[in-house]
C-alpha cells in the first residue's frame, strides 16, 4: 500500500451559490463515504480560505518573520485534501477523478514518502 495526498485545487475568490454548493458537498461526501468503506481514506480536510494564512520564514539573523496572508498570492489555492492509502499510483487516479467530479475542480495527486 502507498499513500497519497489528494489536493483540491480551488480558484481564490467567492463560493459557489448555496444550492451548488449544497449538491457538490453531498458529493464529495459519498466519495469519502466510499474510501473510507474501501479501505482507502486516510484522513482530509478542507481548508479556509487563504487570507486566513499565517506565513513564517526563516531569517539570516535566526529569527523568525510573521507575517499575515499566504506564501504567495495566485488565482488558485489549496482548498483541502484528503490522504489516501491505495496499491498503486492506478488505484490513487480513479480516486482523485470520482473526487475531481464530485468537487468539480481539479485534484492534484501526489505520492507520499515513507519514512
């Protein structure tokens, strides 16, 4: 078994109307539904939006800069993910496309390292 981290890719800005969003949650749902009845679903979240962020780096001196709002600005964002644990790289793809249509935006599937 290989785990996986299933990304949403989300565009920054507003929310679909409720009545969409309503029937795309109760889709991404019976896809979790389904993973963790397979076996598959590790743990997922979604995440607030990125104005939300506290981003930290690291300075020359040792110390640390706080600062508000996200790494980077971008017209896409992480909108949550969910970490799957699956076979193989086949198995990971057919979970992120039921995902992708469930959610109606792109998912980004990447292999977790081990170890």
């Amino acid at each position: 078994m290989a785990k996986y981290l299933l990304s949403v890719v989300q565009p920054t800005g507003g929310v679909p109307e409720p009545e969409v969003l309503d029937r795309i949650m109760v889709d991404v749902r019976a896809v979790d539904d389904a993973m963790r009845e397979a076996g598959a679903w590790v743990f997922g979240a979604g995440l607030h939006s990125p104005d939300t962020a506290t981003t930290l780096r690291p300075t020359a001196t040792g110390d640390v800069l706080v600062t508000d709002g996200p790494y980077v600005e971008t017209k896409e964002h992480l909108g949550g993910f969910t970490v799957i644990d699956v076979p193989d790289l086949d198995a990971a793809l057919e979970w992120g496309r039921r995902l992708s249509v469930a959610v109606t935006l792109p998912i980004e599937v990447r292999p977790l390292r081990e170890g």
